[in-house]
C-alpha cells in the first residue's frame, strides 16, 4: 500500500517535471495566426497557445504516476510498445467477433463469459511470444504484471463521446485475445484484466473521485462497455495503490504545484494576456531553463557569453564552470523508461570535470 504522502510527492514531482518541461521547450513565437481570434482580441493568441500547449503536455501526466504508482506497489511496470499484437488463430478471432457483435447489438454478457471460451480455444496451445506493433494506435497505454497476473488499460479524457463505447469495447476484447494467444495455456484468461481509466469524474459540481458519479453521468456513452471494464475517479487509483484515498492525495500533489513559488512565477508570465515578441519569448525561455536546471540538477547558471551558457556546480570542495547550450542542457534522455523516469535527462556528466551529474528531482 502507498502512503498518502508518497501519492501526493509523487503526483507533485510528475507534474512539475511536465509544466516546467513544457515551459522549458514551448514555442508561442510560432503559432499560426487564426482568422477569427486575431481579428477579435489578438493578444490572447499567445495565451490561448500556451493554454493549449500545457492541456496536450499534461495528457501523459495520468500515465506518469499510474507507471510510477504501479512501480512502488511491486508491479512490473513494461513499456508502451511492449504489449503488441498477434496472428490470432481462426477460431479465436471468429469467437471474438461472435462476442464483440452480441454485446454490441445483443445481450451485454460479462467477459468472464468469453475469458471461459478462450481458456477451451487455447488449452492445448503452449505460449507464443510471436507479435507485431499494433496498427492505428490500437495499442494500450499501461502494461503491468504482477503475481502471475496481467494488467492492460488505456487512459481516456474523462468525458466521453456518444458511440465511443463501442470502439473501447471492441479494442479491449482485442487487447484480451491477443494477450491470451501470447500466453496460451500458461495463464488462465481471467487472470488478464483489460480496461479504460477515466482520471477523475467529470460530473459538474460532483465529487471528482467518484467512479459511481461518473457512471450516471458519462456510463450510457460507454456501452457496451460494462462497470468491470470502466475505470473512473478513484476506482483505478485506488486499485493500483491499495489506498482508497488515492485520488485525493493526488490532487494535494497537484495543489502543491500550484503554490511552488518558482513554478507559480513561471506560468504566471506566460499566461499573461500580451503577444510577445521574438527577443521576449526568447528571455522567457532562458528564464525557465535556468530554474528547470537548478531544480533537475542543482546547477547554477553562470552567465552568457557571445550567446554561450555557462553553468557552475560543486565538485567537491570546488566551484567547477563548464559550457553547456541553453537549448540542450534539459533534453530527455532517449530510450526513457516507465513512470517517472520518463523524464531522466541526457545530461548526466559535467563536460569540464567529468563528475557524474545526478538528478536530484
């Protein structure tokens, strides 16, 4: 189980690393103009970029901290693109066609129903590991295992459109026969949990951790889809932290954000309603680099030189100085990983002393 203060700091370090992150690499000097917006208020055109900018950067944010929640609990947290699909056998992909249409147009039976018929599809098959990437971005977002068991979801905005369901249904029973033609008869079918996670209830003026609220308000545009395959408010992050507090914490975390003085300063200029020019768009990156660095690193910014940063840190008992490009310094490191080290960055070594350069978030 994870402590409600490990839940609120990881939620809080996740959505710093992305709003500074954003911030960091935004670049509202190159918004199109728009033929309306322009003609009726053109100084909220930065705004309404960054806006836009900072809701799209915060979409992996729920992701983040499912993976690193996942990772704290003993899971085994996989990567995006492990989980891929399969030549189904002919039998399997009929039944499964079969199932998707009669919950479709007929009854909605329960997939522990289907889980039953893959078990008898599959009992004399061995696994096989044989997949390919998944077409179309019918891949799931979250992969975990743990005990003998799998865990396969998607992260979905928390409203839905009417007829979605439909898709999501189809998808998940998808993810199911595949993930059973890869295990074959080592794992029972009921031991594969599939599902869609909606983040926090959408309900005006309801209580935002509230999967029951959610169901009323946005259930009839999930189905077919059923309860056991919808994950909203807290059901989900109650689930993966064993604490039923979960959602709460999180937003304490998200709270914490907001009252962090050099974030606050940051996101307070940058929705100001003004267009900026080239050179204070330019200044306003710097800016943020310079205090993104010392919170990831605790470098300090030195000073520029004929456009050339230059960034101290102790080594040892010594100040070292070394060059480092403003443009650079904060790049991810490729490869990633799952949870929060999403975010490790490639700097990991001062250029002048070779001294190994930790991330101290």
């Amino acid at each position: 189980m994870l402590t409600d203060k490990k839940i609120s700091e990881i939620s809080e370090k996740a959505l710093k690393m992305c709003i500074m992150g954003n911030l960091n690499t935004s670049k509202s000097d190159k918004v199109s103009p728009h033929f309306f917006i322009d003609r009726y208020k053109p100084t909220i055109t930065k705004l309404s970029f960054m806006l836009t900018s900072i809701r799209t950067s915060l979409g992996s944010f729920w992701e983040v901290i499912a993976e690193e929640f996942a990772k704290e609990n003993g899971y085994e947290v996989f990567k995006q693109n492990t989980f891929q699909e399969s030549k189904l056998l002919g039998k399997a992909e009929t039944e499964m066609n079969k199932f998707i249409d009669e919950r479709l147009h007929k009854k909605v039976r329960p997939i522990s129903d289907f889980c039953t018929k893959l078990d008898r599809i599959y009992e004399q098959r061995k696994a096989n590991p044989k997949t390919k990437k998944w077409v179309g971005g019918a891949g799931a977002d979250l992969y975990f295992k743990k005990d003998g068991k799998i865990w396969i979801f998607d992260v979905k905005t928390v409203q839905i459109n009417a007829g979605g369901g439909n898709k999501f249904d189809r998808q998940l029973i998808n993810w199911l026969v595949h993930q059973k033609h890869q295990v074959g008869n080592t794992m029972e079918a009921k031991d594969i949990t599939v599902g869609y996670i909606f983040p926090y209830n959408s309900k005006a003026g309801g209580d935002e951790t509230s999967h029951e609220e959610w169901m009323s308000d946005q259930g009839h545009k999930a189905k077919p889809m059923t309860n056991a395959e919808i994950y909203a408010g807290n059901k989900f992050w109650e689930m993966i932290t064993e604490n039923p507090k979960a959602l709460r914490m999180i937003f304490e975390g998200i709270e914490s954000v907001l009252k962090d003085n050099i974030v606050k300063k940051h996101l307070d200029e940058a929705m100001k309603e003004e267009n900026w020019t080239k050179e204070q768009h330019v200044s306003f990156s710097v800016s943020v680099t310079k205090d993104f660095v010392k919170y990831l690193f605790d470098v300090d910014f030195d000073r520029m030189e004929k456009n050339i940063a230059y960034w101290s840190h102790v080594n040892g008992s010594k100040k070292c100085t070394f060059q480092k490009s403003i443009n650079s310094i904060c790049n991810t490191k490729r490869g990633g990983g799952t949870g929060l080290d999403r975010y490790l960055r490639a700097f990991d070594k001062c250029p002048k002393c070779k001294e190994k350069i930790s991330m101290v978030a």
